[in-house]
C-alpha cells in the first residue's frame, strides 16, 4: 500500500489516481497518521482480504476470539435499557474511581 501525504496527493492526484485504476491503495496521511483510504470500486467486498490488507498495514488486529455472526446479529438486535446518567457523567465518575 502505498503512502502519499496532502500535499502530495494534491499535487500528483493524476498519477496516484492511475495507481489506484491499476488496483492499489493509496493510504493519506496528515502529519503521519493515516485519514482515509482510495482503491478501485469494485463489485462486492471481500472483507476477509480487506482484514488481510489492514493487518498488513499495520492497521487492524485480527480477532483472537472471533464471535460467531448470528451472535453478533442477535446481539445488535437486542434493546438495551437506556441509561439515565449522561456519558460525560460515567466519564466524570470513572475518572474519579480511577478507572
């Protein structure tokens, strides 16, 4: 994958754009962190390959305990009861408990 900073980008968007026709991705970076991604569209995406490509990157860790995918769905179905402290509360309140 290759990197290209702002100022980079802009001034040689032609040529970084011909790359990413080719199939590569271009990773943008601001004062050395990374802020967005461009590759080809494509059909679908192969999110497995996507996952391969981040760990690559230094981007992503893959799961040491992969949850099973009708959990997971079932899990984001679920309702879950609204708190009735704000988060700046809890945040307050951890930060006081020392956590």
């Amino acid at each position: 994958m290759e990197k290209a900073n702002i100022a980079e980008l802009k001034n040689n968007l032609s040529r970084y754009l011909r790359k990413v026709r080719a199939g590569e991705t271009v990773l943008i970076m601001d004062r050395n962190r990374p802020i967005a991604r461009i590759e080809r569209v494509g059909g679908q995406v192969d999110w497995n390959e996507r996952l391969a490509r981040l760990v690559a990157a230094g981007l992503a860790t893959p799961p040491t305990n992969p949850v099973p995918r009708k959990d997971l769905i079932e899990f984001l179905r679920k309702k879950r009861p609204k708190s009735k402290k704000s988060i700046v509360d809890a945040v307050i309140e951890e930060r006081r408990e020392g956590r």
